[in-house]
C-alpha cells in the first residue's frame, strides 16, 4: 500500500477532511488493504463488530437477512466508510456486507478507527453525518414499503 496516495485519498472524503496529513498515514499504516472477489462476504450480519471498512475501489451491496430471507438494501461505493456502527454501539454487524463487483477496502482497526473519531472532531461530525444518511435513507425504505403494502 502507498501511504502517501492513501493519505491524499483519505483527505479528499469528508470523514477525513480535517486530519492532520501525518496522522493520515498513521491511519493508512495501521490498517490492511484487503480485495475481494464479486460476491464474497465482507462480513457478516450479527459478527462482532471488530473493524470499520472504507471503500478504496469498487461496490458492496448491503444485505439484511431476514425470516430466512436476504433483503438487499443498499449499494455502497468508493470512498465509503462503512462498519462503524457496531463499533460505536459495541455491538454485532448490523448487516452482511458483500462484494459488487472486484473490491479493494482498507480495513481500520476498531480501537484506532474510535481513538481518531473520538480525537478528531471534525471525524466525529464526518460519522454522525453518514450514520444520519443512513439512518435517513432506511426511514425512507420503511416508509415506501408501509405505504405500498409492504413491510
């Protein structure tokens, strides 16, 4: 991994914006890039939550399983960060996470991923802004299926 190409990459999302460009290398050091294949598991639904994932190249499609059933609910892309909320809620995953496609993430360490949030305010806001996204979106999921019959 080129630490200095991940550093700037990092810098252009706005989770990371406002990181100082040194500890954006620590950042890039401490963690594993990782590839998957199309439709290999990332991780999976109800896993504990040990890691935060950011989408250097390609797509996952987030899935919730359900009743026996896999509903895909989501696509996320590059410069995605993703897995955060089991780490924040020191919980299991809240979805199964699979490769769209051929994948490359960086793979951040629970514990460095929560001391950069929790030393980094303008990380914190960069997390609390995506989580809402999604917290915004599902509502809109729900609410289209309520509507529809669905649910």
């Amino acid at each position: 991994m080129n630490l200095e190409k991940t550093a700037r990459r990092l810098k252009s999302i706005p989770l990371f914006a406002n990181m100082e460009p040194s500890k954006l290398k620590l950042l890039a050091f401490a963690s594993d890039q990782l590839t998957f294949e199309d439709g290999e598991e990332v991780c999976h639904m109800g896993d504990p939550a040990d890691s935060a994932y950011f989408i250097e190249d390609g797509a996952v499609d987030v899935i919730i399983e359900q009743d026996g059933k896999s509903i895909r609910v989501n696509e996320l892309g590059a410069n995605t960060v993703f897995g955060a909320m089991g780490l924040f809620l020191n919980s299991g995953r809240s979805a199964t996470i699979t490769a769209k496609g051929r994948l490359t993430v960086m793979k951040i360490d629970g514990d460095i991923f929560l001391k950069m949030v929790t030393e980094n305010p303008g990380a914190a806001l960069g997390i609390m802004q995506s989580l809402s996204e999604k917290i915004a979106t599902t509502s809109a999921q729900i609410a289209r299926g309520a509507f529809s019959g669905k649910s």
